[in-house]
C-alpha cells in the first residue's frame, strides 16, 4: 500500500490493530458457543469478554515480539492473550486451526471493504447522474475508431458511465455476498474436533455465512471471483479516465480536468495543463487488475491447503482495497468537477463538412428506390470530396449538385437529412432505460 494512494477508512480495516481485534471476536464467540454446549466452562467467555470491555488495546509489538519467537503469527496472538486474561484463556482455540481464525477474519475484513467500496460507488453514481441531466441534450461528435461517426450527446456519455458502473455495483453486491464466508471446522473441516454449531454462533454474530463444506481453508475461487470484481470495476473507472484524458487533449478540448489555483502543469513549460488524475487513475486500474491473476492462482491449492495463498492474500487484500477505494474517490471529483466546453463541441462537431449526417442520405437514397450499393456510391464519392478538403467544402452542396442524387431526392429532402436534432430524438428513451425515469 502507497499512503499517496490511500485514504484513511479503508486503510484502517487492515492495520494489524483492526486485524487482532477481529481475531479476538472470533476467538471469544467461538468460546461462548463452547461454553453453552458445555464443552469448556462458561466462566471462560466470560473472562475474555470482562478484559476485552476494561482493555480494548491491542498491543501490537508485544505481539510481534512473540511471534519472532514462535515464527507463527496466531500463536503468538494467543499467547499474548492469554497473558492478559490468565488461567481461562486456556479454553480458546479448542478444536481449531490457524485458518479458522484467519479466514473468517479476511472474510470479515473484505466484506467491510466491499461495504466502503459499494458507498463509493453509489457516489459516483450520484454525481454521473447529475452531470448525464445537466448535458442530456448537449450535442458532440461521436467518435469510432477515434474518426467523427455521428452525432450524439454530452448526456448519453455520461449515461453509458452510470450504466456501467451500476453493472459494477450489482457485481461487487454480488462478490461482497460470496466472500462473505466463516469457516470455523477445524484441522481438516470435517468439524472432528469442534461441533458446526460453533462455526454457525460465530458467523452469525460477524456477519457471515457458513461455508457448506471447507477443508483446512475456504474455497480460494470466492476470493478469485472478488478480485476479479474489483479488475472490471478498475477498467470501468479507467474506461472513463481514458474518456475524459482524450476530450482534454489540445486538438479536441471538448471537456476537461478542472485546473485550480495555483497549480501547475509543468516544471518546464507554464502553459501545460495535463489530465493528470485521469492519467493516474489509469496506472491505478493497472495495479488493481494485476490483483486478479494472483487471486486466481490461489485457487489450486493443494490437497486439503497449502499455505502458497497467504503470502499473496497479505499483499492484495489491503493493496486492492485501498487503491480502488482511492481510484473511485478521484474519479468521482474528477467528474463532479469536469469542465465542459458545449461551443467546442459544436465546433468539433461542424468540422467535417456535414460528413457526419452521411448514413440519412444513403438511407433516404435507398428509399426512393436507388440501390444501397449505388446509394452507397452516390454519397461515398461526395463524401471523400469532402474529407479530402479537411471539411472545407459542404457535403450537403455536393449531394445537391450531384445529378444521380438531385434525380431521387430534392433539394429540400437533402438539407432536411441534415437536421441535427433527428439524432437526438430517442435520448428520453435511453434515460428511462439507464435511470427508470
């Protein structure tokens, strides 16, 4: 985790203080079910309770100091504990492993990451959804192949954004669901030292679900599937960061990064302004992406586990949390902030000549009885007239003093095929669809 990245409620999920105590609760409740099924004395939840209410603190390096020692990282939690709480501590642990304790802790820790993650999301929408009203009918070029197509709206860019990134929303709902997963079944999860009951006590009280059957671990293709969730959210948001990065550049500047006071776009040259947050948001969804490969490599462990996973677990739980938590943040004062130019717009989208009105001639022409192949030729050898004069001339004389077109359609027919609003006559449509209203 880079701290440049990072915003503190996401990186407070995964300090060791955050992790300990969810290894604690875990240890308790597992001891409180014990204790009702009579299997260690009541008295023993009881007094890890008692201390946990008058000590919260955990005291890290002490733990660390253990666990130089013992080179196991839960062992030594448990002695450190039981050096707080005395002769009771002796019951915890009774009938589990490690991964007990591990795995239900990451369950816990990234369904809460999911939690921050899916109020990102819902503010990013938010703002996408103000910014798709307040430009639905502000006219632009469309572009494929990064050449003028035909016209669309300021709006429906920004309705494609929330489309997408409410597909992302459904999908992390989704991951959040399946991740959410305890395990408390002992060595080898045949529950052959503890009864499913304890596992069933302590998942209730974190949160969770019961994993229907685990081994020593639970199944690592929920974890894949969750970083693999998180890749697709971090390529929508850099879909949008490529978007804005090409409307700022000098030859289009139809939107932009907002530029504040006193900030400066180059050590060398005063006059730069750079997309410089959409640039780094697009080296972030990298970083996030290159999370899922490992995540999936995890998914073959051996036999009943190995401990291949927890190195990489380590790595990708904080770091593809925390970054895509800092991604979606920038992103939504990206956009909230955009600045839109709606007369460059016009002025890109006029540059052409009337070329980008070339599909209603040709489909006029084919209406009137003409071939699409000759229709096709009639428009084609004006247009490349027009193109070939970077827009100087006008498609719509061209098509007028064509003979072949002037015999199907008159004049009046051809400069109708150019009205721009034609284009535009089904975005209530597509806003009722994206947003039901």
């Amino acid at each position: 985790m880079v701290p440049r990245y990072a915003r503190p409620q996401m990186t407070a999920l995964w300090e060791p203080e955050a992790r300990f105590k969810i290894w604690f609760e875990i240890e308790a409740h597992a001891t409180e079910k014990l204790g009702e099924l009579g299997v260690v004395p009541q008295s023993a939840a009881k007094a890890l309770w008692d201390w946990w209410v008058t000590n919260p603190a955990i005291d890290v390096p002490a733990i660390d100091a253990i666990e130089a020692v013992t080179k196991h990282d839960v062992i030594a939690f448990l002695t450190w504990v039981a050096e707080q709480v005395g002769d009771e501590a002796r019951f915890m642990h009774q009938g589990m492993t490690s991964s007990d304790v591990l795995d239900t802790c990451l369950a816990v820790q990234l369904s809460r990451a999911a939690d921050l993650l899916i109020d990102d999301l819902d503010r990013l929408l938010e703002v996408i959804k103000r910014r798709a009203y307040e430009h639905k009918l502000t006219p632009t070029i469309g572009r494929s192949h990064g050449i003028h197509a035909e016209p669309v709206t300021f709006g429906l860019k920004m309705a494609e954004a929330y489309a997408e990134f409410s597909r992302c929303r459904a999908r992390l709902v989704a991951a959040r669901e399946e991740v959410a997963t305890c395990a408390i079944s002992g060595a080898v999860g045949t529950f052959a030292n503890i009864d499913p009951r304890v596992e069933e006590h302590v998942a209730e009280k974190l949160g969770l679900a019961v994993e229907p059957v685990s081994t020593q671990v639970i199944p690592r293709d929920r974890h894949a599937m969750f970083f693999a969730t998180l890749g697709v959210i971090a390529s929508s948001i850099e879909r949008l960061a490529v978007e804005v990065r090409h409307l700022q550049r000098t030859e289009v500047l139809e939107a932009e990064e907002y530029f504040s006071p006193g900030q400066k776009g180059s050590s060398a040259m005063p006059h730069k302004r750079n997309p410089v947050l959409t640039e780094n948001l697009t080296g972030l969804a990298r970083m996030v992406r290159s999370y899922a490969l490992p995540a999936m490599e995890n998914v073959a462990l051996w036999h009943e586990r190995d401990i291949s996973h927890s190195s990489v677990e380590r790595y990708i739980g904080p770091d593809a949390t925390i970054t895509l938590d800092f991604a979606l943040g920038r992103l939504t004062g990206v956009i909230d902030k955009l600045l839109v130019y709606p007369e460059r717009m016009m002025k890109n989208l006029d540059k052409m000549g009337g070329l980008v009105h070339s599909q209603r001639v040709l489909l006029a022409l084919t209406q009137t009885g003409v071939s699409r192949e000759d229709s096709y030729r009639y428009v084609q050898r004006n247009a490349m007239k027009v193109w070939e004069s970077d827009g100087q001339l006008s498609l719509m004389e061209l098509l007028k003093a064509d003979p072949d077109v002037a015999a199907a359609l008159t004049a009046g027919q051809i400069e109708e095929k150019f009205d721009l609003d034609y284009h535009f006559r089904q975005v209530d449509t597509i806003f009722r669809r994206v947003f039901g209203e």
